[in-house]
C-alpha cells in the first residue's frame, strides 16, 4: 500500500512540475504580448504610455 501511495505521490508531482512550466510560459506570454500591445499604443498616441508595476514580477 505505501507503494502505491508513493507511486501516486510521484506521479501527482510530476505533473505539478509540468503544469508549472506550463504557466511559467503563459505568463512569459502575457508579458511579452503586454510589451508589445504598449509599443503599439506608444506609436500611436505618439507618447510613452505610463508603466504599471508587474504584480508577478516580485519586486515592487
């Protein structure tokens, strides 16, 4: 039985992992098709657009 469990325990991890990379490069994603979006926007209106802070970014 507590192989199962380890098995079980080994498998769930691994797919963890695989999720967070997986929303690691979404959000890498969102990120660059943001930067892009507000190079547009700068383009357009001529001006630089006000820059938010990066709630994932960690910093503040």
């Amino acid at each position: 039985m507590a192989d199962r469990d380890l098995a079980e325990v080994l498998r769930e991890n691994e797919y963890l992992k695989r999720r967070n990379a997986q929303l690691q490069s979404d959000v890498l994603d969102l990120s660059a098709e943001n930067h892009r979006l507000r190079q547009i926007q700068e383009r357009l209106h001529g001006r630089k657009a006000g820059h938010l802070p990066d709630p994932l970014g960690g910093g503040q």
